[in-house]
C-alpha cells in the first residue's frame, strides 16, 4: 500500500547500536515505515549502502536490524553490477527505501550512472517513502555540505533536488558543518534549506515541508535562509517521537 503522497523523511538519525545485534533501526526509521500505511502483512523495506560502496558486512548488519524490525528486507548494489534485473521494478515494489551515509558525491555519481536518479523519483511520485540518514538525507535536496571529498567539508549542488531546498545533516555534532551551511545558503551557492542535528528529521509530503521530527530530546532541527547576503537561521518546532 502506498502513502496517500510523495513523503520523504530525511533524518540525521534513525539508526542506533542494537542490544542483540550490532544495529537496530531506531524511532525515525520506524516512523517513516508507518507513513508508508502498510496493513496486514510485514513491511518491504529496500536498503542501498551505495554511499559505502555497496559494502557488504554493512548490508548483513542492515538485514538483521531490518528482521529484528519485522520488517522483509531486500537491497539494491550497483558494485561491482547492480544485483537486480530492473531497478525500477525493484524500488516500485518496496514500501520504504532507506539510505544509509557516506560518500554523499558518489552515491550521487553512482546512481546517475545507473538511471537510479530516475527510477527514485518514479517510486517517490508512486508513494513509496523515501527516508535515510546523512547522505541519505542530502540526496534528495538540491544539495548541502559533504565530506565525500575529505575531511575539510565542501559543497554538493547536484543532489536529485525532489525537494527544492537545501539539507545540512549532523548540523550540530560536526563543527564546520553550520558555518558552511550558512555560508553557502548567504551566498547563494545553496538555496534556502533545512538542517537537524544528530537525532533529528524532516517529513515533507510533495515538496512541501510538513514538520521536524526528534527521537532523542537534545536533538533540534532548524531553516536557513539567505537574506541580504547572510543567514538567518531559525529553530523548528518539533515533535519528538
């Protein structure tokens, strides 16, 4: 069943250390998977490590924390060949796609590479819920600040801009990620955004913001506008789950 529209929650979370197991998908995740409106049978939920170069003990430790869930987990690799006949088809047929962090440029190139742009935009007007965490936050922005390309952070204007603002993830844990922020969105390299801070995310129905999500009580969430050639940063109400 799909949601009753285009929904994308986009976390700097959703992911936590497990008890029996190394991970468990935490609140934010859980929340995305009950926007999807599934009923009566266990939810499909596809995981793409693309930003991690489709590593594999990753996907095993994603697979558990996705059964320990009840959930019935699959995946989409595109190293070394993507592991699918037909990507599309694939995606269209999960109920929540999740995407997990790392090289935010990559996935990005990657996924360009194998039409993975188009057929995430197909499944998203279709209503599977899209969700994920850092680059999988970013992704589906205009674009928002990385480390893909070393430790001293940069800007990434290409990202598949389903939503027409920008994303800063770890926006407080992470110390050049809200001065670079603020920079790029004074300047005009980045449109106006939305970042949160480790714990937090941003539910949008269509493209439209709808509220800023938290599963932990110091997280926080914020938008960023560019106004005379500065930022101004704004706190968002949230909602803690």
């Amino acid at each position: 069943m799909p949601a009753d529209a285009p929904t994308i929650l986009a976390t700097s979370g959703g992911l936590q250390l497990g008890h029996r197991t190394r991970y468990e998908f935490s609140p934010l995740t859980e929340y995305a998977v009950e926007l999807s409106g599934v009923a009566g049978r266990a939810p499909r939920i596809c995981l793409l490590t693309t930003a991690l170069g489709d590593d594999r003990a990753m996907l095993t430790l994603l697979y558990e924390a996705a059964q320990v869930a009840g959930w019935v987990p699959s995946h989409l690799a595109l190293f070394p060949m993507p592991n699918v006949p037909d990507i599309s088809a694939h995606l269209l047929a999960q109920d929540v796609i999740w995407v997990g962090g790392g090289s935010a440029a990559g996935l990005l190139a990657m996924w360009r590479l194998h039409g993975v742009d188009v057929a995430m935009r197909t499944a998203w007007e279709a209503g599977v819920v899209l969700t994920g965490v850092s680059a999988g936050s970013l992704c589906w922005h205009v674009g928002g600040t990385t480390d893909s390309f070393g430790p001293d952070l940069r800007p990434v204007t290409n990202g598949l801009a389903l939503l027409p603002f920008s994303n800063g993830v770890h926006y407080d844990s992470e110390s050049q990620r809200r001065p670079l922020f603020h920079r790029l969105v004074a300047d005009g390299t980045l449109p106006d955004g939305y970042a949160t801070s480790d714990g937090a995310g941003l539910l949008y129905r269509g493209t439209e913001f709808v509220e800023a999500l938290i599963e932990r009580d110091d997280a926080a969430a914020y938008s960023v506008a560019g106004v005379n050639g500065r930022a101004v940063e704004t706190p968002l109400d949230v909602r803690r789950l």
